[in-house]
C-alpha cells in the first residue's frame, strides 16, 4: 500500500481495512494523532487527507492509497496557518491535557483568513475537550489565524464576531 | 472487541459496472463508502461483516443534478455517493430541499460530513439517520441498481423493519430522486447538543397542498405519519392530529432518551411545525 504522509512517500504492508488511525501510530509511528473515543465522536484523531479534515479511526487505509495525508507532525511544513495557531494554543491557553489539542489543530487549519466565532465554531464542532470549555480554543483559533486580507488592508482590527457582524464590517 | 482488520477482505472493483457483476457473484459482499458507521461497527465488535466492497472511489455514485423528464416536473437527483459536506455546498439542494442541508448540517461534525453519505444514511437503515425523514416528508425515491438493472422505490415503501429495507444483496442505492416540493418545508432535530449528537426525536414536515409528516427515533423505521397528516390537511386541530400521532409512534427507552419523552416531544414538535408553517 503507498501513502503520502507528511509529504513523504511510504510503502506499507498493511490489511485494507486497518483503520488510517493505527496505521499511522503503529505502523508509522506517528503518535502525535490521538484515540479518543474510536467511534468519530470525539476528534481526537483528526488528520486531513487531501486537504479535508476526517477521523482517521474510521477511515479504513486502502481509502486513502495515494492520498496526501497531513498529521499533526507535519502540519507545520504542510499548512501555512499551523505554526501561528499551535503558538497561539500555548499563549491562550487552548491545550490543558493536550490530548485534543492535535485534533483540534488539524480541523483549525482548515480554516481560512478572517472568519468568524460561528464558522470556527462549526469547524470544531466535532472535536471535543474535556478540559478547558471551549471558550479558550475558540480565542487561540481566533488569535492563530490571520485576519482577513481585505481587513489587513485597510488596517482595522479583526472583530467580526457573527458572520452577521462581519458582512456589516466589511461593507 | 475490535475486530482483527486482517480478518477482513476488501474488494476494490475500477467501476460501477465491475462493482454490481461482483456483487452479482457474491452478494454476501457488504459495500461501504464513507465507512462512518461500518468502521464502529468493526472496532466494537458488533458487526459480523468480514467481506467489504468499496464504493468510494467510484465517481459514477457522485453528482447533483437537476433532470428534466419529459412531461415531468424537474426532479432532483443526487448520487449515492454525495456527502454531507457537498449536500450543505450545493446551491441546487439549498433552493429546492434546504431542510436536507440542515439535517446535514447536524450530522456529526466537520470530519463526519467530509465522509458520510446520503446513500450510507440511507443503507445504514437505522430509525435514528438524520436525513431520512427530510427524504420520508419530500416523497424521494431510492434508485436501485443490479447487474440485471435499475428500479425505483419509493421512500416509504423502501424498509421493511428495523434495519431491514428491499435492497436485494446484489442491488446498489446508486441515486436518491426529489420530486419539486410544493409548500413549506420544516425540520427539527432534538438531540443532547447540536453537533455530534445522535437524536432523540426528528421530525420533517411538508404544508402545502399535500401534508406530509416524517419522524426518526420514534419506531423501528421511519415514520410516515399518515393519520395526523391527514388530520391537519382536513382542518383538523392540532391536539386530535397529536392524539392521531400519538398512535402512529411506537418510540421506545433507550441510553439516548425515554420512550415517554419522545412521545411528548414529538406531539410538541407536531404543534410547533404547524404553528410555524402557517
């Protein structure tokens, strides 16, 4: 089985219906994707495949031969936004335990410049902390991304907080 | 227990005409596609499925479109294949059926919508899968395809019991058709939280010259609620078409609610669709 992970190209002798989730702990070595719940409640084994965030504990391995595959390790070298967001879970206090906090990255980089607490929110929506609330997540994101380029611009501060809010700012 | 993943074989056909001469041959063969449900299945230990044909990379089952029988209004036909993410995306679905966009807005999260289907939603068969009463209330057919050929079948003739349906093992949902839907659409689901929740009680309603009214998680299938639909088509009030609903329902206790609650839940959500259709 050939997978692109991380950037590099790997050649497995694994089962076709092992989960994405093991094949990366154990067969990679990749420990950095987390088990939380085994069943896609939690998203703590969040990773993207093809740009697109999925659980990786219920995606089975021969569905992503010859995919790009991006865990939390090389989330830093793949997706531009990663190193200022897993900077700003440190500063404002986004990881406790940390074992949501992989998954939490993954499906944040997804997001784009400049969107608002609802859309962060829904990007999130399905991964799940047990530890801080959310509240402080959602102020890392917001802290992690960059504002939106048309705001960059212009020089105002990003403080769109409905995407209500932020259609009237932008206008 | 999980089951060993080396216990398990996958059959991996180029397209969908080598998917259904496989299953031709071999109908004891499970298809999976966003594997959402499957995949749970396995690692707890409560699937006995070890033989699996794979359907995702089979671009045939995926698409959108708007058909124009001749004689016959549009309908909207949506491949098997297409997932929560592409269902929320897509203009056409958001204009003609935009309470299935909100049913899959609340399906899951982000990863879970990247993944499952609308034709998984509908294979799965459980009472509980959010888009089946949007599907129930809307009057869809499924589109069934064997080696030997295509049928169509109607929504609320299509299960049989719990977790049962007419899909003959050799057959593939390859499509799901949406008749134009007159009159005001309505969907509300009740869960613990708004994402990543399995409900407690659904409801789907259509007002229009037709009543159509559909529940999840109150029976073995999904209801079609026939007599209060009839009820408030006639001028009936609101209290005899819950006393007619209250019949139709067979909810029961489970970890997710009580059997009571749903029963009054689903009367209060009866009152609240038709106050808000008005």
């Amino acid at each position: 089985m050939n997978l692109i992970i991380n950037g590099k190209r790997r050649r497995l002798d694994v089962p076709p219906m092992a989960r994405l989730l093991d094949v990366l702990r154990e067969s990679c070595g990749l420990t950095g994707t987390k088990e939380g719940c085994g069943e896609g409640e939690c998203g703590a084994c969040t990773v993207l495949v093809d740009g697109v965030a999925v659980d990786s504990c219920l995606v089975p391995v021969a569905q992503v031969e010859g995919c790009r595959i991006v865990t939390i390790e090389g989330a830093a070298a793949a997706k531009k936004n990663a190193t200022a967001l897993q900077n700003a879970f440190v500063e404002h206090g986004g990881a406790q335990c940390g074992i949501c906090t992989p998954g939490m990255i993954m499906s944040a980089c997804t997001l784009k410049a400049g969107c608002s607490r609802d859309e962060i929110k829904t990007a999130l929506a399905g991964n799940l902390c047990r530890c801080t609330g959310y509240i402080s997540i959602f102020q890392s994101v917001e802290a992690g991304l960059p504002p939106s380029p048309r705001l960059r611009r212009t020089g105002k501060s990003r403080l769109c907080k409905t995407k209500k809010g932020s259609r009237a700012r932008r206008r | 227990m999980p089951v060993d993943a080396r216990a398990l074989a996958l059959q991996r056909p180029r397209s969908l005409k080598a998917a259904l001469a496989m299953l031709a041959t071999a109908p004891a063969l499970t298809p999976i596609a966003g594997c959402t449900d499957v995949m749970v299945g396995l690692h707890f230990g409560t699937s006995d499925q070890r033989q699996f044909i794979d359907l995702w990379p089979l671009d045939e089952l995926r698409g959108i479109t708007l058909d124009k029988p001749e004689g016959l209004s549009p309908r909207l036909r949506i491949g098997a294949l297409t997932t929560y993410t592409e269902i929320i995306a897509s203009p056409i679905i958001r204009k003609r059926v935009p309470r299935l966009v909100a049913a899959a807005r609340e399906v899951g999260g982000a990863q879970i919508q990247n993944r499952g289907t609308l034709g998984g939603n509908i294979a799965n068969a459980s009472p509980a899968g959010d888009t089946l009463p949007v599907l129930a209330a809307a009057d869809a057919r499924i589109v069934l395809r064997s080696a030997g050929g295509e049928r169509r079948v109607s929504f609320s003739e299509f299960y049989t019991g719990y977790r049962t349906s007419v899909r003959q093992p050799d057959e593939l949902i390859t499509a799901i058709e949406i008749p134009a839907i007159e009159g005001r659409q309505w969907w509300r689901k009740v869960g613990t939280r708004r994402a990543q929740a399995i409900s407690k009680v659904m409801m789907a309603g259509v007002r229009g010259p037709q009543v159509r009214i559909a529940l999840g998680s109150v029976g073995p299938v999904v209801v079609l609620a026939t007599g209060a639909a009839k009820v408030l088509a006639h001028g009936g009030s609101v209290a005899d078409a819950q006393a007619a609903l209250a019949r139709e329902i067979t909810p029961i206790d489970d970890v997710r609610s009580a059997g009571e609650y749903r029963q009054q839940v689903a009367a209060n959500l009866l009152a609240q669709f038709w106050k808000e259709t008005e």
